[in-house]
C-alpha cells in the first residue's frame, strides 16, 4: 500500500502529448522552408526591379533583399506553419 503526503501528486501525461509536439515540428520545419524559398525569390524580384541600391548584411540590390526577405519568409511562415499543425492537431 502506499502512500502520499501533500507535497506528492501523480503527474498523468497524455499519450498524444508527443504527436502533438512532433506535429508542431514538422509544420514547423515545412513552414520554415517554404518561407525561405519564397522569400527568396519574392525578395530577390523586389530588389532587382525596384530597390537596386538597397543595402542588407553587406550587400546590395537582389541579393540584400532576398537575403532580407528568406529571413522574414522563414521566421513568418515557421510560425504560421506551427500555428496550423496545432490547430489541425487539437481537432
């Protein structure tokens, strides 16, 4: 027979815990690079039409603005692709 004391309490984990933290990664992961290559062109378009002499991170033109939009694209659909995988997962 055993015993508790107050400071004791049974923790119960539920058994979808790590699908649902092995679905936010991998909606992660896919957001992240999805929004890296579209942030690449998006960004590379932008700078090589309109912001040719826009300078980022010691360059210039297309490359400092994609350079500037993949980080964007990686950061923002990163965590919309997080935010999706569990919003799908709560379902």
């Amino acid at each position: 027979m055993s015993m508790k004391t107050e400071s004791q309490h049974e923790v119960v984990v539920s058994p979808r815990t790590g699908a649902r933290a092995a679905s936010a990664v991998v909606g992660g992961l896919l957001g992240t690079v999805l929004g890296l290559l579209l942030g690449f062109v998006v960004g590379a378009n932008i700078g090589g039409n309109w912001f040719t002499s826009f300078s980022f991170a010691g360059q210039r033109g297309y490359e400092a603005t994609s350079l500037l939009g993949g980080v964007v694209g990686a950061v923002l659909f990163g965590a919309i692709g997080v935010w999706i995988a569990r919003r799908r997962r709560n379902r």
